[in-house]
C-alpha cells in the first residue's frame, strides 16, 4: 500500500474555498480592529471549563451497494471514535440517523455522512454552492478528496468509494488496518465540527505534526492505518473553549462559522505561519545547491 497517498484524503475546505472563489473573507462581525484583536488571540484563552461535554452524534450510511463494505465495518469503529474524544473529555452520544438529518447545531448536535460518490458530490454541490458552471472546476479540485466538514453545517460529508478505492487493503489480512483508517478519518472530521485545525496548518504554533514520542497528531495527514493518534493540551483547551462557548466559539460565532475566516484572523493576530509550498521548497534546495526530484518529500521519510 503507497500510505503517502493519505495527504490528499484530509479536509481541504480552505484550499476549495479559495480555488473556487465561494468563501471570500467577510470582515468580523462589529468588531473594531481592537477589539478583533483581542479576540482571536491566543495569548489568553480565557478561563476554559474543562468539565466533561457530551455532544450528540448521528452516523448516516447511505444505503447504496457502494457502502457494503461501510456497513460491516461502521458498528466495528463507532466505540473506538468515542474511546478517543473521551480521551479529551468528550463523550459522544449516538443517536438515529435518517436519510434527513436531524436539529444540527454547533457543539451540541453533529453529523457525519457516508455517502455514494454521486450523492457525495451532489451534497458538496450544495454546501459550498458550486453553480453549474463551477462545477467541473470543483471536480479538478476534489479529484484526491474523499471528506469535507462543514463547520456551518454541523456535517461532514465523506465518499466511502473514494476512501475504500485509493486507501482501503484488499488483503483480508489487513482488516484491522483498515478499521483503524476508517475510525482515525471519521476522528480527525470530527475534530474539525469541533473547532479544531490542521496540525500541518501553520509552523509556529503550538500544535506538532507530531508528539514528542512520535505519535501521529489526530489532526494531521499522519493518520493512515494507524493504531494510536494523539493530541496535545492546546487542542484539548480549544475543543473545551469551543464546546463551552468560550472564547474559541465565540471566535467562529463572530465570523459565521467561516473556517477560511477563522484561520486568516487566528494567523494574523498571533503571527503564525503557513509551511512553504514544495515549489518553494524545490527553489530553497536549489539555491543552497542540493536539489532533489520535484517527487521527492522529506515529511513521508517515517512513514510506515
């Protein structure tokens, strides 16, 4: 299995949004520039209530044959999502899920679907309100994509034949592994409805690709197959400031819930940066004299 396939089957909502021209940054609602500052500082937090959440889940599994396989392994992974967000003091409740979803609303009431490849990509027509004319720019766009959370929505939207067909083993001895690839991707969409980033976003914050011990962050494109995920603290403070309401919600309420929004005001008043692009990369390497091949990636060297 090429495990360095996995960087292209993370969320990409900031990358589509800017592509597409669908998600233009809209200034904070009546925030001065003061005032907007001090928000979306991380310096203080705030006091964050660290007592335990509960927030309610629906599991959606499309009925078409494509999700034969989702089906059998769905009730396999479902305790080993909430094993982990109750690592972060989380506790997730499962509740029915229909073919309509039921009252969604930020921090309280989730979704995640798992789809046919068409109803994928009709539901992603309509989230991010691709017009007809847009809609084979979009499809160059997703080409690699299988997921995409709708932090507005409250849903993440997921294609289990993209997923199964360019990630999934076939080997019937690697069903484990597979388990543990559709549970670690339906944990990292999840973190995304509950407030959570990239680890990979910016450089210089306070969340690593990966823990000290070497331990896959669950929020970063390190997460394919593997067994155990981790977090950090920060993660943890933002999850608990959102989810009650904090600073970090208030932060996503004063912006409509706009993640592109989010993240532009978060890089900018506490002086993140985003990671140079590998063509960037490719030029560096180049004027220091030591090129290497336009494939090559020194992020998959440790890969399994």
């Amino acid at each position: 299995m090429n495990f360095s396939r996995v960087r292209h089957f993370c969320s990409a909502v900031l990358i589509l949004a800017l592509l597409l021209g669908l998600a233009a940054p809209a200034p904070a609602r009546d925030l001065t520039p003061r005032e907007e500052a001090a928000l979306f500082s991380y310096t203080d937090l705030g006091k964050v209530d660290l007592s335990p959440k509960q927030v309610e889940l629906e599991v959606y599994v499309s009925p078409s044959p494509e999700l034969a396989a989702c089906r059998r392994m769905i009730a396999q992974v479902q305790e080993q999502v909430q094993q982990f967000y109750a690592r972060l003091g989380v506790y997730l409740v499962y509740v029915p899920a229909g073919p309509t979803p039921g009252p969604l609303a930020p921090t309280q009431r989730l979704r995640v679907e798992l789809l046919s490849d068409k109803e994928w990509l009709d539901k992603s027509f309509k989230a991010f309100e691709v017009a007809p004319p847009l809609r084979l720019r979009f499809l160059q766009v997703c080409r690699d994509k299988c997921a995409y959370s709708h932090v507005p929505l409250s849903v993440t939207h997921i294609s289990f034949k993209r997923f199964e067909q360019a990630q999934l083993s076939a080997d019937p001895k690697d069903d484990s592994l597979n388990r543990n690839w559709l549970a670690n991707l339906l944990i990292h969409e999840l973190g995304h409805l509950l407030g959570l980033y990239h680890a990979h976003e910016f450089v210089n914050d306070p969340i690593p690709v990966r823990l000290p011990d070497k331990t896959p962050n669950f929020m970063s494109q390190k997460i394919a197959f593997k067994k155990t995920m981790g977090f950090v603290e920060f993660q943890r403070l933002l999850i608990h400031s959102y989810l009650g309401h904090g600073k970090v919600y208030q932060q996503y309420q004063a912006v409509g819930f706009d993640p592109l929004r989010y993240l532009e005001l978060v890089k900018l008043h506490n002086g993140y940066r985003e990671p140079l692009s590998q063509m960037a990369k490719m030029a560096q390497r180049v004027k220091k004299g030591s090129p290497k091949t336009f494939d090559d990636d020194d992020d998959d060297d440790d890969d399994d």
